[in-house]
C-alpha cells in the first residue's frame, strides 16, 4: 500500500514515498546484501566532526537477536512487529571518542543516519518503522551496552505486507491520511513564529 505524501512543494519521490507502516510480509525474508545497503546508508550519514556515533544492534530474519530484540519492545510494538525480518535497536554514542566532553550533536547525527536507513529502505522495496516504544534499560542488560552509550530507538524493517493482517485497530491507524503541520508554523524569518513567505 503507498501512502505518498501530499506535499505543497515538489520534493523527491522517495521522501514522498516514505511512510512507517505497521503491516510487514512475514514470508519474505532480508538477505545479506540487501541488508549490508541499508546500514552501509547509515554509514554514510553527516555527523558532527565525523564522530559518527551511530550504533545498531540488529536481528535478522527471525533470529535469537531478532527474538531478544522484540522482547525489550512494548507490548503494543510486539503485537506488529513480530512480522518484520529485521528488528534493530539504534543507540548513540554520548561522548567525542577518548573525552569525557559530551557530543552534543550526537542525538541528531543518529538521526541524520537513521533517515539515511528510511530512504534506503524505499529505494530497495522496504519500509521501516521507528519506535519509542521499548525499554532502553532492558537493551542495556541483555545486549551489554556499555555506559556512555544510550538506546534510542527501535526499528523494523521489512517487505510491505497485508494490512488485513493486522487488528482492527492498526488497519485503522494504517489506512488514515498522512499529515503534517504546514510550513507557516515551521519556517520562520526576522523574529520566531513570523512565517517565511514562500
């Protein structure tokens, strides 16, 4: 199902295209190469003074860490998510290397390499969906992430499925238009919420 984005402005079709469905086809599996271009993307992501703090802990095609990561995600996440080939968690990196100087930078160069992944993903067929719902404390004890290293966010990505796999419910939250806040409440000149004419 393709939910592109109803934008005001032309923008490129893949950012169109990208969406976070929550409907994945659980016969179709991630192969190796597909999945090293997905993180190799991620790879390639800005980041503040090329620290690229950036780390995934990933499972694959229904693996042990596939399993382990699904456990430390919310039950409502759980519910879905259990369809998707490759389950991740992202984490960042909080400190520059061999400092104890914070990279404050850090959360948004996660973000720049987590975008690299979304689009990625729209290019090679896939989608993903990234989560807040998930224990972070839990990822830190079964995957033995070392301080100064936080969990951020969970990931699945996969295949689109059928969306009458999914409840009630989701099918709802699936089929409902994609919205956004138009651009005169974002994009401001000379003084904070004064509209950039464009």
């Amino acid at each position: 199902m393709d939910k592109l984005a109803s934008a005001t402005y032309p923008i490129n079709e893949l950012i169109a295209r990208r969406w976070s469905p929550r409907a994945f086809d659980l016969k179709r599996r991630v192969d190796r190469t597909t999945l090293g271009t997905l993180f190799e993307a991620a790879r390639w992501a800005p980041s503040a003074g090329n620290m690229q703090p950036w780390r995934f802990i990933v499972g694959v095609n229904f693996d042990r860490t596939h399993k382990a990561v699904l456990e430390t995600l919310a039950d409502g996440n759980q519910r879905w998510c259990m369809n998707a080939p490759v389950l991740f968690i992202a984490v960042s990196a909080l400190n520059f290397p061999d400092e104890d100087k914070p990279n404050g930078h850090a959360l948004h160069d996660l973000g720049l390499a987590l975008e690299n992944i979304f689009l990625q993903a729209v290019d090679l067929g896939l989608y993903c969906h990234l989560m807040a719902g998930f224990d972070p404390e839990k990822v830190r004890q079964s995957f033995g992430v070392p301080e100064g290293y936080q969990p951020m966010t969970a990931g699945a990505v996969g295949y689109p499925g059928n969306i009458n796999d999914l409840s009630e419910s989701l099918r709802e939250r699936e089929l409902q238009p994609r919205k956004r806040r138009p651009l005169k409440e974002l994009v401001f000149t000379g003084s904070w919420e004064n509209p950039l004419d464009i």
